[in-house]
C-alpha cells in the first residue's frame, strides 16, 4: 500500500470514527460533552501536525506530487475542525 494512501486512510477515516463514535455513545453530562471536544480537538490538532510535517518535508525535497497530497489532506481535517466548533456550539 502506498504511504501517501495510508495517510489518505489515517487523515479521513480517524476523524470519522471518531465523530461516529462519539454520536453513538453520546456524552451524559456537561462534563463527558466537555471531555469528547477535547478529545477531536486533540485529534484534529495531532493530524494536522501529521499533515504538516509532511508538507514541509515534501517541500524540502522538492516532491510535488507529495506536497499536492499534503496540501489535499487539509481538507478533511478543515471539515473536521469545523464539526467540533459545531459541537462545541449546539
């Protein structure tokens, strides 16, 4: 399997789950709400961590296909980053 697919798969399907799990199981009081948002944000913060340091690193080796990659992969986590201020608002 190539690495930028499993990134793809990483990037998309961990945020996802997650949301999912969360809207199966949800939270039964102030305190468990409070801890789920922490939990994505803290997702959403390491991915793009992830997603960024790939960036830089396709950059410096001047690998334009990867950097296209990377630069696609903030997407998602855009998306998810706009589902948890959507949880933290409702």
């Amino acid at each position: 399997m190539p690495a930028h697919l499993k990134s793809w798969l990483a990037v998309c399907l961990l945020p996802l789950l997650l949301a999912l799990w969360f809207a199966l199981n949800p939270a039964a009081d102030a305190t468990d709400y409070l801890q789920h948002g922490v939990i994505m944000c803290c997702l959403c913060v390491f991915l793009l961590k992830y997603v960024l340091f790939t960036l830089v690193a396709a950059h410096l080796r001047q690998d334009a296909p990867a950097k296209r990659h990377a630069l696609l992969q903030l997407l998602p986590l855009l998306l998810f980053g706009g589902y948890v201020a959507y949880y933290f608002v409702r």
